[in-house]
C-alpha cells in the first residue's frame, strides 16, 4: 500500500468520531462536486461508473437530507441550516443526460449542472479529455437536462484559470456566459461555478456584479450559516468512494486530507500565475 493510500484509508477512520460530533455540534450543508457519470476503463478522478454513482445516490437518499442548491442559499441566508446534501456537476458532460439523469430522478435527487458555453456551442471540450466527439451537452441537451428539473448553472464561456486573464476578459467570462446560458435555456441562472476552483477577491466581485445568488469552489469542508456564499465548499466525489468512504466525507472525516491537497493546488496555481506575470 502506498503511503498515499494509507493516509486516505487510515487519517479519515481516525478522525470520523470527532468530525462526526462536531458535525452534531455544528451541522451544515455538503455540496457533492461530480463530474461526469459513465462506464471507462480504469481509473479516472473526474468519472464515476454508473453503478458506483447509483451506490453514492441510493446512500444518500436513505441517509441524508437531499436539497437542492437554491434550497441550500435560502437556509445560509435566513441562519435555518439543518444538515443537508447538495449533489452539482461541472462542465456539462453529455453522460450528466445519458447516465447520470436516469438514477438521479429514481432516487429523486435534485442537481445543478455547471456548463460552459463553449463546450455546449461544441466550439471547444475539455482539454483532459481532447476533442472526443460527443462529449459534452450540447444546447438541446442542456435544455432537456432543465425540462427534468435540473438546475443549470455557468462555468465561464472558454473554462480558463480566471486570475491569470485580464480583468475586462475575466468579467467577460463570468457575465457574458450567464447571459449566453440565459438566452439558451430561458430561464435565470442564479449559480457560479469557479473553473479549477481559481479565483480571488477581483473574481468574487465580478460573479457578484454579474447577479449571481452564490458561488461554488472547489475548497473542501462543509456550508454553515457565515459561509461566503460567493466561495461555498465542495466536496469531491470519485468512483473510489462506496458507502464507507461517503459516509466518512459526509461526515467530514476527509476535510483535513483535502483541505491539504486544496493548499498545494492553490500554491502551484499561485506558482503559475507568478510565472505567467513574468513572461508576460
């Protein structure tokens, strides 16, 4: 077993009796971060296999207190936090439609989907996965995911890491991409979704003067009555997660792992953004 293994098998079991009763103490509102549902061979960290996906929603169903995330601002903003879950998407994956709509609605689970506009207009995809075709929604898609309920929010226009871009470019990014959503689905879009969790001050102000309600990150730990609504916490599910694992995240026994791992991604990108500024 590597050492890597070791501590996320070992650190969580040894915290999950004090983080579950300072849960008791404090309880607050889990934000599930996914990103796509579908059947690949070996290990990838941004996709769950169906069956896995179906497990960790069954689980939660029975277990949890399932809200969506309109339901979740409303209780930060008038201090009625009860404990709850909040299950969101990034990027827009065409598997969210395909595979993951089907379970959500049998455990009838309520989700918000984070697009990019390009990836939906299919002038872009996600560089991780290339130009695979077919892989993210395109707008009927998108449309038919909020004809079943599902609330769709923005994940910028092109996907970039947001501080290293120009402020005008950056603004750009946030409004114009709600406005592009709004126009396609014909509906408000309320929610943000940081991509790659890069962002700072410049950028929460930028989501706030565009008419956002909130904003997700990708920090970890859960949502309480104080939570800056413009930086809320998520937590990142994987298909290595069965009911044990989920548990123990529910609880925040994986909080202090991946608030660690969350402070070296956040170093590297300072990291990058320095040099960036230097070349430039």
């Amino acid at each position: 077993m590597s050492l890597h293994s070791a501590l996320r098998n070992i650190v969580p079991a040894v915290l999950r009796p004090f983080a579950k009763g300072y849960a008791r103490l404090r309880p607050s509102i889990r934000v599930l971060m996914y990103h796509r549902v579908d059947r690949v061979d070996g290990f990838d960290q941004l996709t769950v296999q169906p069956e896995r996906f179906d497990e960790q929603m069954a689980y939660i169903a029975a277990n949890h207190r399932v809200i969506s995330l309109a339901r979740a601002i409303d209780e930060l903003t008038d201090g009625s936090t009860l404990p709850g879950v909040v299950v969101t998407f990034d990027d827009g994956y065409q598997d969210n439609l395909t595979q993951a709509l089907p379970i959500l609605k049998r455990h009838n689970i309520p989700a918000t989907v984070f697009v990019t506009t390009d990836f939906s207009a299919q002038r872009r995809s996600h560089p991780r996965y290339g130009t695979a075709p077919g892989l993210h929604l395109d707008w009927d898609g998108v449309r038919a995911l909020q004809a079943a309920g599902i609330t769709i929010g923005s994940h910028t226009i092109s996907h970039p890491f947001l501080t290293r871009l120009p402020p005008d470019q950056a603004r750009r990014e946030i409004a114009e991409s709600k406005e592009l959503i709004e126009q396609a689905i014909g509906a408000q879009v309320d929610f943000f979704c940081y991509p790659s969790g890069d962002f700072g001050r410049r950028e929460l102000a930028f989501v706030y003067e565009a008419g956002y309600r909130a904003a997700v990150s990708v920090a970890p730990g859960g949502n309480r009555v104080g939570t800056p609504l413009f930086a809320l916490n998520r937590t990142e599910m994987t298909d290595r997660d069965g009911v044990a694992e989920l548990g123990a995240k529910l609880d925040g026994a994986y909080d202090l792992i991946h608030a660690m791992l969350h402070a070296r991604r956040q170093r590297a990108f300072a990291q990058q953004a320095h040099q960036q500024g230097d070349a430039g």
